[in-house]
C-alpha cells in the first residue's frame, strides 16, 4: 500500500502517529527544519561579519573552515535529517522518533553545532558528539527501512553514515595532495548525491502532479550515467587524481544533468512557485559541475563552482523544500502567499551576488559576498517568520504530525 502523494508529500497515515509532547517534536521535519532556518541565518551573520573584519569569533576552526562546515555538517544536514525522518514514515508505513526520542536527535545535532564555539572543550569530544549524529541518525533511519524491506531508499542510511566520515575528516582538517579539504568536499559531494537522489523522484514526480498535461520525460540512459559520473568525478577529486581527468568526469556530469533537467522542464512551472523553485536549484547544480570541470582545466575559480552548487543548488532546493513539507505537513493546502515567492527570489539574487556578480565583476568579490549574505538572511528570515510558528503547533486539520 503507498501513502504517497506526489502533489505534496507522502502522508503517513495517522493510526502510525504517536501524540508525544510537544508539536515541535512530533515528527522529524518540525525541529530540524526550525533549526536549519535558524542556524544559517545566525551562521551567515557571524561569517559576514568575520569575513569584514568586524568581528574575530573564538572557536577551534579557522572563519572560513567553520563556515564551511557549518553549511553542510550543520544547516544541510539539518534539512537532510528532518526530510528523512519525516519521509521514512511515509515510505515504510511504521512510525518515527517522536516526544524524547526526537529531542535526543535534536541534543545531538545543537551539541555539535554549539560546542565548537568553547575553546575549552577538547576537540576530540566535540568531533564525537557531532559524527555521533550521523551515526545514530543512519541507524534510526535504516531499523524501519530494514523492517519494512525498503531495499529501493538503503542508499540513504549509508549515504548518511559517509556524512559522519566527511565530518570525522573535516575535524582533521586532512588534505588531498592538490591541498583539497577533503571532509568538506566529501560532505559537499554526498549533500549533492541526496539532491541526485531525491531530485530524481520529487522534481518530475512533483511537476507531474501538479501540471496536467506535463511535458516532464525521463531518459533512461540519463538517469543511469548522471549520477555515475559525478560520483567518478568527486572521487577522482579527492583521490588527487590528474586534474584534467576528474574536471572532464564534472563536466561530462553537468551535461548529462542537464539533459536530465531539461527532461523534467515544463513551461506550465513559471506559474507554480514550488515548482520552479525546484527546477532553478538543479539548474545551480548543473551550473556548479560545469564551472567546476572549467575550473579544474585552469579556466575561472573553484569557488565559484563551489558556491553555485552549495548557495545555489542546497540553498535553493532546502528552502524550496523545507516551505513544501511545512505547508501539507501541517495539514495546509499547497499555496504559497507572495512573502514565499518573495524568499525563493531572494535565495536566487544570494546566489547570483556570490556567483555571477564576481563571474563576471571579479573586482566586485567582497561585495558579492557580503550581499550575498543579507539576501540569504532575508529569504531564510522570511521562513522563520511566516513558517517556523507552524512547527510549533498542531496540524491546522487536527490530524496527529
């Protein structure tokens, strides 16, 4: 029996739901979608105001290392969780961490993001309490997927145990003999294989549901190398391999994705927010891997790459989501006010200051930046203020979640 709904998201049944405490705590998404909101605004402050040298905050990375792995090991990997737990409900039929349970996630994911900030606490404790996350969050995924013999979404407990080793590594501050970081990018790189993922299912499953008559296809033999070759790409990367053969791999991959994009594209999406919304993210994705085959041929700077696919394409796709997932789990219709449309334009300019402004106005780099952050507060700030009182109460239809 499915419980999906692809014109929003799957519905779990609410016999399989336990009213444990709290709103906030009753189903996955809730805490950890608040707390993604909230941590990336608070976190893209301090980083603007470090990286204009108005502040110098004490913790035990480096400005730039700190936020790098705030954004993915923090803010993406809150979205991560809260999507996953929410979903794994619906794709097994069985219920998830809810009441004190959810809340121990919960500890362990604010823990990590906390602890760093004390000097005095060890680092290698501070490394345990934030890769523990991951682990005990594969585990709580795969136990119900393992019972209910959901083989198709394995991917996704494994995928979240790899996050736990970027983060290990991230945490050693270990570099590639070309002098990449290799646990952020290895964290970068498998954010970007739940996108793939997920995108894959959600972006034409979605566009289906909502647009009749959609021109959304699919092409097979897309759908069985884009993914590949991107995860040829990223190894080769971080196995230091010649520069030349992993920047052909990324931009072998950025044309097959746009093949996959423009498989899904239906124009009828312009008037669909949470639609477009989805469909733009993958295009910063596919953006992303080309500039970054481009830049491991010499030709333009691996951190613009970088930020078309994090800012962008996490950036875009978390917002668009975490809005979707609030609206028809807490039992509202999947209508968005202009405040919301508001916000996704804002993620876009955030990523078009940090991207395309110094692309093309290199000269203009510290005032992309700079921005780039307030567009980003501006669109997550949108989401806090007319989503996040959502979280925290009941469903609008009485129903349990």
């Amino acid at each position: 029996m499915s419980f999906i709904d692809i014109q929003g998201l799957p519905k779990i049944p609410s016999e399989i739901l336990k009213p444990e405490g709290l709103p906030l705590f009753r189903l996955g998404f809730r805490f950890f979608f608040f707390a993604a909101a909230l941590w990336s605004v608070l976190t893209l402050a301090l980083w603007g105001l470090m990286y204009s040298g108005v502040i110098n905050f004490p913790h035990h990375f480096m400005p730039m290392q700190w936020h790098g792995r705030e954004m993915i090991f923090g803010f993406t990997a809150a979205v991560i969780a809260g999507f996953l737990l929410t979903a794994a409900g619906n794709w097994t039929g069985l219920p998830m961490p809810a009441g004190k349970a959810l809340q121990g996630l919960a500890l362990l994911w604010s823990a990590g993001r906390l602890l760093p900030l004390f000097p005095g606490i060890p680092l290698p404790v501070v490394g345990m309490v934030d890769v523990g996350f991951f682990v005990v969050l594969a585990f709580t995924l795969a136990i119900p997927l393992r019972k209910a013999k959901q083989v198709r979404n394995f991917p996704f407990p494994i995928l979240l145990l790899g996050l736990g080793l970027a983060d290990a590594l991230s945490f050693t501050q270990f570099r590639n003999p070309q002098g990449l970081a290799v646990g952020s990018e290895l964290g970068i790189s498998i954010c970007l294989g739940v996108v793939m993922l997920m995108g894959g299912r959600v972006i034409p499953g979605f566009t289906k549901g909502r647009v009749q008559n959609a021109r959304t296809r699919t092409f097979p033999w897309v759908e069985k190398w884009a993914l590949g070759l991107f995860v040829m790409a990223a190894v080769s990367e971080l196995c230091a391999l010649p520069s030349w053969l992993w920047a052909t791999f990324f931009l072998i991959a950025g044309l097959l994705h746009a093949l996959r994009l423009a498989g899904w594209f239906t124009p009828e999406i312009s008037k669909q927010p949470l639609l477009w919304i989805l469909h733009v993210a993958y295009f910063w994705l596919v953006l992303g891997l080309i500039l970054k085959g481009l830049a491991g041929f010499g030709w333009g700077n691996p951190m613009l790459a970088r930020h078309s696919l994090t800012a962008g394409a996490l950036g875009s796709i978390c917002l668009g989501m975490m809005t979707r997932v609030t609206l028809g789990h807490t039992g509202r219709a999947m209508q968005v006010p202009p405040v919301t449309v508001i916000s996704f334009l804002f993620i876009q300019l955030a990523v078009m200051c940090r991207v395309l402004l110094p692309l093309f106005h290199p000269r203009s780099y510290l005032m992309g930046i700079q921005l780039s952050v307030i567009f980003w507060i501006a669109a997550y700030g949108i989401y806090l203020v007319f989503y996040g009182p959502m979280l925290f109460k009941p469903r609008v239809d009485g129903k349990r979640g």
